[in-house]
C-alpha cells in the first residue's frame, strides 16, 4: 500500500520550510538528518517522522507556526506521517487503524473477555502444583502464550522488513546498531538537543520529566522482561520450578521492574493529559493512552498479585494479571508498542546514512 499521497505532500512542505530556514538544526537527529537533502522522497520523510520523539521544541521555537501563512507544525505532521506508516505497514491494516483509534474501548473489552476465560480455566484445576500452577498448568500457561507472543513479533518483523526498504536502510555494520542502541539507550533525543529537556507538556517548561518517565518504564520493562527469562532459565534449565523467594532473581528483576512501570505510566499518563494534543497525532490519542495504560496494568496487576500471595484474591488476580500480559501481546503490532521497534530501526538507518554522508563529504 501506498503512502497517503496528500500527507506526504504536506510533511513534504513543511520540511522543505524548515531546511531552508535551518534554525532548529541542533534541536535533535532528526534535523541533521534533514540537511543532508534539499529534496526528499517519501522513504525520506518516513524516516524522519521515527526519527521525531515528538518533544515539540522546534514548534515552540519557529517563527513560521500559525498564524503564519507558513503554517509549520513539525511535530504534528511527523507525528501524523509516523501513525499512518505503522498503520499502512502493519498486518492486518484494519485492526491497526481501529485500535488507534479506540484503543481504550478495545484493551478494555479485550481484557475482561480474557479474564473471563482465564477465569474459567482456573476452574479446571491441575491436580497438583505449587503458586500460580495450582490455578493454571505450567503446560497450559506455555501452551497459550508462546503462541500469542511469536505470531505478533513475526508480524512485526514483517513490518519492519517493508519499513527498510521503504527508508532504504541499506547494509547494517555492527557500528551503526551500537550508535543507535547507545542513542535508544540514553533516549538524548528526548532532551531537545540542548540539554535542557524538551517542552512536551508545554511551551515555557524544559523539563526532563518526560524522558525520566520513559526511562523508568523502558528500563522497568526490560527488568520484567529480565525476571520472565531468568524464570524460563531456572524451571527449564536448572529444574527449579516456582513459586520463587523474594531473594531469587525472577522477584529481584520483577519487583524492581513492576513498581519502575507503574511510575513510567502514571508520569506519561499525567503528562499525556497536560499536553497540547494539536501537537501530536490527535486522531490516535485514545490508541496511545490504551498503550501507556496497558503497561501500567501489566505491571499493577503483577505486583497486586505478589501481593496477594496465600489468599484467596490469587485466582481472580491471576486471571485479570494473565489478561493483560495476553492483551498487550496480542496488540503489539498495532499499538504504540511498534514504535520501539521502528525508532530503533530508524536510529540503525540513520547511523548508517551518516557514516555514508561522511564518507562522500
């Protein structure tokens, strides 16, 4: 599927606008980027727009937004080209444009549905099993997920595979994933370039919030990720199966990571509210709320579970926690989730594309 030919035309003008003027160029990657050009094709523009972390500097700094005849809004029109490729891209198109759009309305439904039915496998009790298997059967609980995990990364994959041709990433070196897994790793682009923060949730404020915030969820995640493999390593490589003590390595990632989520997605929440919506992609505010509000629960509910260990609140907090694991799983290649993937694979291509600049210059 093609671009949408009248919102290319419009990022097209703008960037233009903007590369002559130049006066944003250190505000982050992606202007750098824009200068290498004076012409710029639709992969071109596709790979600024997940270049773009959307902290909004460059509007609050041009001198040509409404209501100037110019009429720029960077981050806007990025913001807007960076949705309709992960829509376009995405497989099935669809499910990926209603979810952007009702997101909220359709985690919510997913996830009482799912509760329900993870409700009623508990009701079939394994005969034996200690923890969370004596609700539900570590061969059943494998037998469910691995499934609704692989098939959405594949999708994603997929994706991503389309997305590099579009961009014209090119031969990757070891070099250029470093570059973009140091710059992913910091989240620098989220500072505004300067060093000050970036001006997200409004125009007089530079602030770090928002990049604290995604760094507690990101980093939160990756330790929940952490405590999940350290589980699989132990029932299946050392034999120890759970429930595990407070001092072993699933709860020492878990924890950590759970209360880390929680904060990330409350911040985003309250800074998603604050913020001036016309400076984003406002067609797809309730699909990026959905997402933040996802994360927040997987990990809410991970550690009201923890909690509840010994009690009778254990079936049905079991249930609700595994409905929202399945749901963000099941949902990651149409909600902001992908956009981890394809900024990566945006910071890959453009390490790439500047060691080739440099190398021409």
């Amino acid at each position: 599927m093609s671009p949408d030919p009248t919102l290319m035309d419009e990022a097209r003008r703008q960037i233009e606008i903007c590369n002559a003027c130049r006066y944003c160029e250190g505000y982050c990657s992606v202007f750098p980027a824009m200068t290498r050009q004076k012409a710029f094709a639709d992969g071109d523009l596709t790979h600024l727009a997940n270049l773009c972390h959307n902290c909004r500097g460059c509007y609050y700094a041009c001198q040509y937004t409404a209501p100037h005849e110019f009429a720029l809004n960077i981050p806007a029109v990025l913001a807007d080209l960076r949705v309709e490729g992960w829509e376009r891209l995405a497989r099935p198109q669809a499910f990926a444009r209603l979810f952007q759009r009702h997101g909220v309305a359709m985690a919510g439904l997913l996830v009482v549905v799912l509760a329900l039915f993870f409700w009623a496998l508990a009701a079939l009790r394994p005969e034996e099993g200690a923890g969370f298997y004596a609700y539900l059967a570590h061969n059943t609980m494998i037998a469910i997920f691995i499934p609704a995990f692989v098939l959405p990364l594949a999708l994603i994959a997929l994706s991503l595979r389309d997305y590099w041709r579009e961009v014209g990433g090119g031969r990757v070196r070891l070099a250029h994933i470093l570059s973009a897994l140091e710059s992913a790793a910091r989240l620098k682009n989220l500072s505004g370039g300067h060093g000050d923060g970036c001006n997200f949730e409004s125009g007089d404020r530079f602030t770090d919030r928002r990049r604290l915030f995604h760094h507690l969820m990101m980093y939160g995640f990756l330790l929940c990720f952490a405590s999940t493999a350290s589980g699989t390593i132990m029932h299946y490589g050392l034999g120890w199966e759970a429930p595990y003590p407070l001092w072993s390595a699933p709860k020492l990632f878990g924890l950590p990571g759970g209360v880390m989520m929680v904060a990330g997605a409350t911040g985003l929440v309250w800074l998603k509210l604050r913020a001036d919506p016309e400076l984003g992609a406002a067609q797809v505010w309730g699909g990026e709320m959905a997402f933040v509000l996802l994360l927040g629960a997987v990990a809410l509910t991970g550690l009201a579970l923890y909690a509840a260990t010994g009690s009778g609140l254990v079936g049905p907090l079991l249930a609700i926690h595994l409905a929202t694991v399945m749901v963000l799983f099941l949902v990651m290649p149409f909600s902001k989730m992908v956009h981890g993937f394809f900024r990566l694979a945006a910071l890959v291509a453009e390490a790439g594309k500047s060691a080739t600049a440099g190398k021409r210059a």
